[in-house]
C-alpha cells in the first residue's frame, strides 16, 4: 500500500485531504518536509553520504531528513526519519525549528513547506547506524567542512542552510577560546575575510593588559594600595555571548571579536581583546565602549594580588 501524506494549504494549515505521497498536487495543495542539523558538543553537524546508485543525488553528502506522513506532526517527523536514517533518538531533543521555506512548482506538481531543525545532542559517530542501502558514510562536519565539501561535488540543500544558519555559525565565532590571544593583525585579517566586511567602514579595537596599580586606586582614586604582582581571572562565557549580542543589535555594529585569559596572570599579561567593525566612527565607538564595559562591570571576575 502506497505510504499516504497529509495536504496542507497555502498558509500550511492541514487540510482533511490525504494523498498518496506520488501524487501531483495541485495549485494550493502542500506536503511537508523536514530536515534534521543535529549539533554535538563541538558544534559539528551530523551529514550521511547517499548510496551512489540512488536514481537522485547518488554519492551526494546531506543532513537527514524526508517527507511526513499521515497523522504525523512536523516534530514527529523529525524523529522518525533521524531514528530510521541514523539510529539517533532525538524525540528528547529541544523542537526547535530555525528555518522554513515554501516551494511551489506547479508543472510539475511538487509542492511542499520545507522545517529545518537544529537538534543538539551528545552522540558519538560510533552510535550511528546507517542503512546501507541508504548511506554509505557518516560523519560530524564543522561548516567549514559542508562549504568545502559543497565547494568540490555538492551539498544537498546547501543554500538553504547557508540560511537557516545565518548568525548562528557567526555568533559561534565570536568568543575565541584559546590559550594564547590572538594578535591584532590576525582578528583584522579575520574580519576583513568576514561576510560583514563590506558593510564595515571602520574597525576598532582593545586591548587590556594586567597593570601595576591596583583597580582601587585607578578607578576611585585610593591611596595607599599596594602594587598588583597578579590577578586570578575568570569570565561567564553566557553573559560574554548576551554582551555579544547585545552589541551586534547596535546601530551600524557588524562584526564582534572577543578573546578572554583565564587563570593566573601577572603584571603585563593580556586580560582581554576585543575587535568590533561597523559603519562609521561614532557607531564603533559607542560599540565598543558599552562592550568592553558590559564585560568588566557584569561578566568577569578579577582578583588581585598583592605584594
């Protein structure tokens, strides 16, 4: 018995039609489709290579995905066909739908809404399970990695992710988490590189280093202080990444760059650094003043030591 799909209207409520899933749907008739960016603790996306005899896209990496069928919700969906395609259980996953698009190509009679999910879970690729009459690779990919693979044979969908993902692959990069700060030459080589850069007239940045001087003298103007030979230092990376983004929805900010120590440091060492690109001087300026404030004043933790 052919497998049967619910009909939706154009403004995607389900209709009492069901269809068989073949069947050409007419002006104002819908299937739906889901698609499934499941996110591990690195941040890599699961993607399955297609079996290279399949009648379409043979050979071709993707995300899961596929059509729902009767009864089902855009959710339950999702879960099935990650169960069926990957072995995954993500029915405890957080439904959080980031991106939906409409196709509508009456010739041909291929209508659908299209949900695209970012599902975050903790999996390794050894608790993956393909069929291999449907997969024959499995992998976590970085979206460095998926450009590049779409660069030289393809992506299935890619475009389409380029969209669902839009700042959230950016705002990914905006804390840098390294040892070692990144020279100033290297954060402007970056965003200069960014897809924000033609919009950015100006860059500025910051650069705080452990003083001498106690913060108690520098800022309220105390006497008799004893001079800093150190500082243990800690930020709240949450509250870094609402500082963040609370930047990048001031006017004519495009484009944020934030390293932090942490642990001991002495006299001399880098405390911060901060890039921030935007329109014109007085928008970067501003940028940067309420960033680097927000942080000092609510994000970290600064303990000093003494002599």
């Amino acid at each position: 018995m052919e497998e049967m799909i619910d009909i939706y209207n154009e403004q995607r409520q389900k209709t009492s039609l069901q269809l068989p899933r073949k069947s050409k749907l007419k002006k104002g008739q819908f299937m739906l489709y889901v698609l499934a960016l499941i996110e591990d603790s690195k941040g890599r996306y699961l993607i399955t290579r297609r079996a290279m005899d399949k009648k379409w896209a043979g050979g071709q990496w993707e995300i899961p995905g596929g059509g729902a069928v009767a009864g089902e919700t855009s959710f339950d969906a999702v879960c099935r066909e990650v169960k069926e395609e990957t072995g995954l259980d993500v029915s405890g996953c957080d439904p959080k739908v980031i991106y939906s698009y409409v196709n509508e190509d009456l010739e041909r009679g291929d209508n659908y809404f299209v949900d695209i999910y970012l599902l975050k879970m903790d999996y390794a690729i050894a608790d993956v399970t393909i069929q291999e009459e449907e997969a024959i690779a499995v992998k976590a990919a970085g979206f460095d990695e998926i450009t590049k693979i779409h660069e030289e044979s393809g992506f299935l969908h890619y475009q389409r992710l380029v969209e669902a993902l839009k700042g959230i692959e950016e705002k990914k990069n905006m804390l840098v988490k390294t040892i070692t700060p990144p020279s100033t030459d290297t954060l402007l080589t970056e965003a200069k590189a960014d897809i924000t850069a033609p919009k950015c007239g100006m860059y500025l940045t910051h650069c705080g280093i452990v003083r001498e001087d106690a913060k108690a003298k520098v800022r309220a103007g105390a006497q008799g202080t004893k001079p800093v030979v150190a500082m243990d230092f800690s930020y709240d990376e949450a509250k870094v990444n609402a500082a963040i983004d609370a930047t990048l929805k001031m006017d004519g900010i495009y484009y944020v760059k934030v390293w932090l120590a942490s642990g001991r440091l002495t006299v001399g060492d880098d405390i911060m650094r901060v890039l921030i690109g935007g329109d014109i001087r007085p928008h970067v300026i501003d940028g940067l003043n309420a960033l680097v404030g927000e942080i000092k004043n609510h994000c970290v933790e600064e303990i000093e030591i003494y002599e």
